[in-house]
C-alpha cells in the first residue's frame, strides 16, 4: 500500500535460465524469475546493487507484490529515496523459493546450488541489463533465512559483496534449532517416522496444519546444512528419531554453517565490509536475540566495525527496519 504520493520507480521483471540449479536434486525449476526495481527517473546506470533475500517460505517476488496496511519493499524504497533519505539504488529481489519451502542461499546437494546461481549468474545478469552495481557498490540484506544469507555471504564472498544487512538472522545453532527437535520428531511419528511418507501427505494435503512448519522447516533445514543425496529429498536428521540424541558427526555438519563459529575464521572477510548491519528484536520466537547478541559482541571483541540493534518487537512484521538498514546500506556503498 503506497504512502508516498511522490514519483515512482519501475519494476522490471527478468527470467534466467540457470546452469547452476539445472538438475537439482529436488526438481525445482533451473529457469527462475528476478525482479529489479529502478527509482523514478533512472536508468540503473551507475547506480550501487542492493540484494533482498528473503526469509523461509517467501521468495523475492512476494517483496514486490501489493501488501496490505504496508508498503512493499520498492514502495519503501520509492519514500526513503524521495525523501532523501538515502541515494538512489537498485534492487534486485530473486526468486529462490524451492519444494522445500525456502532457502538458506548457500550451496547443497539436495537444495541446489543457490550460492553459485546468485554469485555467478544472477548478479552479473542484473548487473549487464542495468548498468549497475560492480565492484565495491554492491550490497545483501535480508531477514530470518534471508538474514542467515546476508551475513553467510559477507563472512565468505566480500570479493561480491561490500555491504550486508541481517535482520534476526538464523545464528547460534543450539538455540533456533535443537529446542524444535522434539516437536520435528513428534510431526514425523505421525508417519511413522518416514520423512518420504510425511512429505507425501504433507504435499498432497488441502491444508496444512500449523504444527506441521516446525517439521518442514527443520527438515529444510537439514537438506540445507547436511544433506544426503542417497535419501529422499536429500534429507537425513542430526538426531536419533526414537531418543532425540545428537549424532555427533551429523550436527557436526551443521556448525559448519552456523555464522558463530565461521566468524573467527572468516573475520579478515568482514573487515573488508564497508558497512555491517545487524539487528534483532528483544522478543524474537526463535531465540535469535542470543545468537545475535554473542555475534556482535564477538564483533566488537574483534575489532570490526559493524551496526548492532535491538528493537522491542518479534520475529514477525518487522519489515518496518529496513526504513533503517537500506539507507545504511546505500550510504555504505557510495
């Protein structure tokens, strides 16, 4: 819902066939949808990149999609840049959804290799069309699963990227995940603990449940961080489904992922971020709060400039920060 009565910028909708996702293991289409958003007046040409990935079971369309009692994400960008809130940008907002309900935009054997496709083909596609971006003018956000992949990014690729912004991004493995492991194995009971037969039923349902996102998610989760290609949909679990005990090598597997314990090793790759943005809300259903709290004091141990916020809200509805981290993330890039 528009709340700007000033000129609007224009979206522009690309499809790309990626080489990258052809044959992923879960079937998901190779040819996928990108849309950009170019401010009132511009061509693109000249203009930084912005990045929006977005949190689990979205994709990057629903951000440009009308939006009840709230502006979409280029309707936001409209009012910050006309209010001279922050200088023009482009944005690209990809579509990464897949059958498992989302991304963590990194690469996997059952996920696909979303990290190549949005390295490699999708930015370089946006950046040939509209002129835009380029070395140092390139900048990721995004929130939840899209917060994950913002800063996932920074800490590996800051040769793409010079700028992120993570909103209550998935952090602190141990907190966000493992609480839910024994609602994921009661979901699963259901079916005998088949994961084939509960995403059978799952798929083939009318509706769903509103337990059943625990399950989904967390077996997203898993095909994300360990996956198995020899199992169905690429999923194997960290944990025994009849005590709930971790399997060391498995979690593991997992850690390796988690931004906590990448951060030390990766730490020279932020230093070379221009602008750093982390935020979290004090209340946050997932926990998330604490993994943030321990990443930007780690940060500040470190000595690596960054942007930490709190926000007295949850997980939900917060797309009202990005009135915060996008002008952060285009003055960070001019």
């Amino acid at each position: 819902m528009r709340r700007y009565s000033g000129p609007a910028g224009a979206v522009h909708r690309i499809a790309l066939e990626s080489a990258a996702l052809r044959g992923n293991l879960l079937g998901d289409p190779s040819k996928r949808l990108i849309d950009v958003y170019i401010p009132a007046g511009q061509t693109g040409q000249g203009l930084p990149l912005l990045v929006d990935l977005v949190g689990f079971t979205g994709s990057g369309l629903s951000h440009t999609n009308w939006a009840a009692f709230q502006e979409n994400v280029p309707e936001r960008l409209d009012r910050l840049i006309g209010e001279d809130r922050m200088p023009p940008v482009v944005a690209a907002f990809p579509d990464c959804f897949t059958r498992l309900g989302g991304n963590q935009y990194i690469n996997s054997a059952a996920m696909g290799a979303w990290e190549d496709y949005l390295l490699s083909e999708m930015v370089p596609a946006v950046e040939r069309q509209f002129g835009c971006g380029g070395q140092g003018r390139r900048g990721i956000f995004g929130k939840s699963s899209g917060g994950y992949g913002a800063i996932v990014h920074a800490l590996r690729h800051p040769e793409v990227w010079a700028a992120a912004a993570c909103h209550s991004g998935d952090m602190a493995f141990e907190l966000c995940y493992l609480p839910d492991m024994p609602l994921l194995l009661q979901g699963l009971a259901k079916a005998d603990h088949s994961i084939e037969r509960w995403w059978t039923e799952f798929e083939a349902a009318r509706k769903h449940a509103d337990e059943a996102a625990i399950v989904f998610n967390l077996l997203a989760m898993a095909a994300s961080y360990d996956p198995d290609p020899s199992q169905f949909l690429g999923i194997r679990l960290p944990v025994t489904v009849d005590t709930c005990e971790l399997i060391a090598e498995r979690w593991a597997n997992w850690l390796k992922h988690d931004p906590l314990a990448i951060l030390e090793s990766n730490a020279d790759n932020l230093r070379r971020m221009r602008g750093l943005y982390i935020d979290c809300g004090t209340i946050d259903q997932y926990r998330l709060l604490y993994g943030a709290r321990r990443f930007a004091g780690r940060l500040t141990q470190l000595g690596i400039q960054h942007r930490y916020e709190e926000f007295p809200d949850n997980h939900s509805g917060v797309d009202y920060r990005m009135d915060d981290s996008l002008p952060f993330l285009a003055q960070a890039l001019i």
